[in-house]
C-alpha cells in the first residue's frame, strides 16, 4: 500500500501543475522578449510578470508585430489626421475609398432591365455636376458608389461636388450610365474627324448595355476608356474634364492589355483605340505618343493583314519555318456592314499614318511601314457606313493594286461619287506624294536624277489638278451645311499643290500663282465656324500662311514696299484669325499660331 500511495503522488502533484510546453516563436509577451526569459503565454499577464511586476506592463504583440498600446497610438494618429482633415477640407488631401477588384462587378445589374431603362430616361434630364455621379443600381462603378460619393468621412454630395478631386475616381472601372451618356453624346458628333471607323449607332448602343465593363458584346475596355477620354475633352464641363488625366491614364492601361482577353473583337477594337489616342495625343501637341500609337495601329493592321482585305491575288507563301495565323479567326464579321467596319479601320489607319508623317516629319524622310518593300494595298476603297448597309459592297468586288493604280492615274476619269472617307484616304496619299517628292528636289541634281525628277512631278502635278477637279464644289453647299470633311478635302488637296510647286515658286511665275492661290483657298474656305477640326488643319494652315510669308519677303528683298502687299497681308492675318479661336483648346493649334505669330 506504501507503494501504491508512493507511485500516485507524483500523479496527483502533476495534475495540480501542468507541465509548461515551449511557445511558438513570437508568442512571448514584449517584456519576456526583452529580458530572455521564459515566458509561458499566460493572458492577460504571463507568469514572469505576474511574480516579478515591471515598470513596462505585460503586452503581446499582433500579427504584423504590433503591440497594442502601438495599435492604439497608431489608432490614434489616424483619427488625429482624419479630424484636422475635416476641421480644412481644402488643405488637405482626400481619403481614397478602394474597393476589392474580384468582387462581381455584375451582381447588381443581372436581370436589372427595368433599372436600366429608368436610368436612360432619367439620362435625358439635365444633369447638374451632383447628379452625375447618383448612384445607380445598373452600373456598379466608383461613380455609382455611395461609398466613393460621401467618402470616409460621411458627406454627401449636396455639401461638397464629388468632382471636387479626382481621386475619388481611382480604383474603379468606369463612371455610372449617366456619365457614359454624357461622354458618348459629347464624343460622337466629330468622330469622322478622329479616324472613327465604327457603326456609330451601333457602337453607341452596345456601349450602353447593362453588362461588365469589355464584357462582350460591349466594346473593349481600351475602346470605351479612350471613348471616355475624347467625350471628356469634347465635354467642356469643370467636373468632367478634371477626370480626363484619369480617363488617360485608362485607357493607356486597358489599350496595352486587350488583346491578352478574348473578346472576339479585341483587335479591330485595338486598332480603333491607337488611332483614337494617336488624335488625341496629336491634338495636344504630344507628337512622340502620337506618333507611338499610330505604329502601333500601323503594325496591326498589317499584321493582320488589312492591307490585303479582300485582294484579287492568292496570300503570299510563308518563308521556311515561318507559321501564318490565320486572321480570320479575329476577323470574322458577321455582315457587310461589320466588314465595312474593317476595310475603314484600314483606311482610317492609312490616312493617319500619312497625314502625321507629312505633318510632321521632314520632307526627306516619310518614308514608313506602309512604305516599305513588299507592302501592296489591295482592299478596295471605303465607303460611307450607309453604303455597306445599302449592299455597294457586293459579294464579287475584289482589289489589287489600289494604291499604285491610284498614284499611276489608272482611275481617272473616276466613274461614279466617292465616298467622304475615300476623298480623305486619296487627298492624303496626295499630300504625303507631294511632301516626299517636294523633299527630293535639289539644285546640284546630276542630270538623270533631274530628269526622273521633273517627270515624277509632271505625273503628280497632272493627278494633283484630276483628283481637284473632281472634288464637290464647296459653293454648292450653304454655310451651314458644309460637311467639314469635304472642306478637309479641298485643304488637304491645295496644301499639296503647295507642297509640289513651293519648291519652284521663287523663279516660276506660274508655280507661285499656284501656291498663292492654293493658300487663299485655304485660308477663305475657313472663314465659316467648322467646329471640331482634324488636328492636320493646324499644320495646313500654317503651310497657307508661310506662303504669304515668303510672298512678302520675296516681294520686299527684290522691290522693297510694293503694291498688292496689303491682300497678301490679307490673308496672313485672316490665316492668324483663323488659327486663333483653335489655340484656346489644343495645345497644337497654340503652338502653330505662336509659330507664326513669331514668323510675322
């Protein structure tokens, strides 16, 4: 029995104090940590410090190893800063609401018809800067969120404009219905000025469906991002266009990355994004992003080969080794009206490519991508998007050659009416011809490079005088309804007249009656308020007013004061008039009418 009650103390004595088991690592309390000692994990106050009390109380740290008097201090400077941020709104800088980027952007808007029709109906109000950003229940954007709308703080919007900092804008997708509606209304009036090449109808309808952000059939993130950036711009609103670095910032991000998605019109969408966003960086005087985004739209276009676009000749044969995508699988369309939205895209990318680079590279040096070896243009012409819808695009009609059958004068005398986006294409092409071959002109030419010259420039000069003859007659439209493609036509089509005969203008009498009269024409056919003007007008009314420049220097250097120098002066101070009104919007027309200003 001795024993017995011998063996069972040890039991008893062990079961009134438990064996201490080793703490993970980190789960001392601060003071144990300091001082290397034992710690057993006793909460709210361990062992060591219950038997020895210290100055410095028991205290565990958190997870990101915070104890907790640093969390309350921590607590407490936010709240400090967050107080002194509502005591000085306007010295200091607003908290930003973020939100978690996977929750389903969807959840609020399937099955949401009904919320979204009363969305567009209350869309056709007048909407105060406020009413913008109401939140809706179609649209779960950060524009939409009452969160984003009263802030951390807890105003609404009635005490301070939601616009009032951008910054409320960061971390969502894109504004609420209302805002996209303002936007598109904004932006489609002068798309056939920035290369659109798109249904506009129908584009702005499927920009309007009650579905994801790029989700499909909507068009691509990039697309409507640079959509929204230009509505911005067109807007003229405070609170709209104190988001439109935001919007840039957009849809430079979404443009880079759609082609990594699926949508089935990612590349098209692509394409149409560059040339939007070469305008847009063209119109503000940023010609290497211009310039960027125009190669960019350049390089798709060939490589998906919407230079061959309905070519009469067989696909050329891959080099060794070398695997085709087939580009049908992207390009795809579904009806004639979608293919006319691919035979524009590449019309739209080609007047681009040329009318930038004759803007603003020098003379001897245009040559590019669409210039290089190899580089054949079959698509047909374009046409106006009421032409595709009327079936002019018939199933047999086939192109080859397009380019160099135009530039070798195979067309004329041009059967039937072009369309506005073919008097564009062609009009340009011109200029671009002009502007090279003006460049290659040299005094010290050797006598065969002389000869190959001048016939070059017979040939131009003879298509240059055919291609404006058959332009329409801008007296036969009133001034009101003057399309404002057709009076790009005619400048574009005098400013290569210009560009050829400049070079003689000095000793041929016939070659400056030319270029003077190609410059009134210029700066005579924008007297009327054209609006919205594609960013080339800048470099072609700066071409018209050099002209009179060198008029009156040329007239002073051989004469000295003479008469008839005050109707040049004329139209030098009618081409500033005309310039002036533009500086106020676009950094390239400020910079242009500085240029000359300097000049006279």
């Amino acid at each position: 029995m001795t024993s017995d009650s011998n063996h069972g103390s040890p039991s008893s004595s062990s079961s009134t104090r438990p064996a201490s088991k080793p703490l993970k690592r980190g789960r001392a309390c601060i003071s144990c940590r300091f001082l290397k000692i034992k710690c057993d994990g006793a909460k709210p106050i361990c062992g060591p410090c219950m038997r020895h009390p210290k100055d410095d109380g028991c205290e565990y740290s958190d997870a990101q190893g915070r104890s907790r008097t640093k969390v309350l201090e921590e607590t407490i400077q936010s709240l400090q800063a967050r107080l002194d941020e509502l005591q000085n709104p306007h010295d200091s800088t607003p908290s930003v609401t973020l939100h978690d980027p996977y929750r389903p952007y969807n959840e609020s808007r399937l099955g949401a018809s009904q919320s979204f029709a009363e969305s567009s109906r209350a869309a056709e109000a007048p909407m105060e800067a406020s009413s913008l950003l109401s939140p809706l229940s179609t649209f779960d954007s950060p524009l939409a969120s009452q969160a984003c709308l009263t802030g951390s703080s807890g105003r609404s919007s009635s005490v301070s404009s939601p616009y009032q900092n951008a910054t409320t804008f960061l971390g969502h997708e894109e504004p609420p219905l209302p805002v996209i509606q303002t936007l598109l209304d904004s932006f489609l009036p002068h798309v056939t000025e920035l290369g659109f090449f798109l249904h506009p109808t129908r584009f702005r309808a499927d920009a309007l469906r009650p579905l994801r952000f790029g989700q499909t059939p909507r068009p691509t993130m990039g697309l409507l991002s640079t959509v929204y950036l230009w509505g911005a711009q067109f807007s003229q609103q405070d609170p709209l266009i104190s988001y439109e670095e935001i919007f840039l910032s957009r849809a430079l991000q979404n443009t880079a990355t759609d082609l990594t998605r699926d949508h089935p019109h990612r590349v098209l969408h692509t394409i149409q994004a560059e040339v939007l966003l070469a305008y847009y960086f063209w119109r503000n005087g940023k010609i290497l992003e211009a310039k960027t985004h125009a190669g960019g739209a350049v390089s798709l276009a060939i490589g998906c080969g919407l230079h061959r676009w309905r070519s009469a000749r067989p696909p050329p044969m891959p080099g060794i080794g070398v695997v085709v995508e087939n580009t049908s699988n992207v390009m795809s369309p579904r009806d004639s009206v979608e293919e006319g939205e691919i035979i524009n895209g590449f019309w739209a990318v080609w007047t681009l490519h040329k009318s930038l680079s004759a803007a603003v590279d020098p003379a001897g040096a245009l040559c590019g991508a669409l210039d290089a070896p190899g580089i054949l243009v079959d698509t047909p012409w374009p046409l106006d998007m009421e032409g595709y819808r009327d079936g002019l695009l018939t199933q047999d009609l086939r192109g080859s050659s397009t380019i160099r059958n135009f530039l070798s004068g195979a067309e004329y005398p041009i059967q039937g009416k072009m369309s506005n986006a073919e008097m564009i294409a062609k009009a340009v092409t011109l200029f671009h011809r002009a502007s090279f071959l003006s460049g290659q002109a040299s005094a010290d030419m050797p006598t065969r490079d002389a000869q190959i010259f001048h016939s070059a420039f017979q040939s131009l000069d003879s298509l240059v005088s055919s291609f404006h003859a058959s332009l329409p007659s801008l007296d036969s439209y009133g001034s009101e309804s003057r399309p404002r493609l057709v009076t790009l036509a005619h400048a574009v089509t005098n400013a290569a007249i210009i560009k050829l005969h400049n070079v003689f203008a000095y000793a041929n009498a016939n070659s400056n009656d030319l270029c003077m009269n190609a410059a009134r024409s210029i700066v005579d056919n924008a007297q009327q308020d054209l609006g919205f003007v594609n960013p080339l007008m800048g470099s072609l009314w700066v071409t018209a007013c050099q002209v009179f420049i060198n008029e009156i220097s040329k007239r002073r250097a051989i004469h000295g004061v003479v008469e008839g120098e005050e109707s040049i002066w004329s139209g030098l101070r009618a081409g500033l008039s005309v310039m002036k009104p533009y500086s106020a919007a676009s950094q390239l027309m400020r910079a242009s009418f500085g240029y000359i200003h300097r000049l006279v």
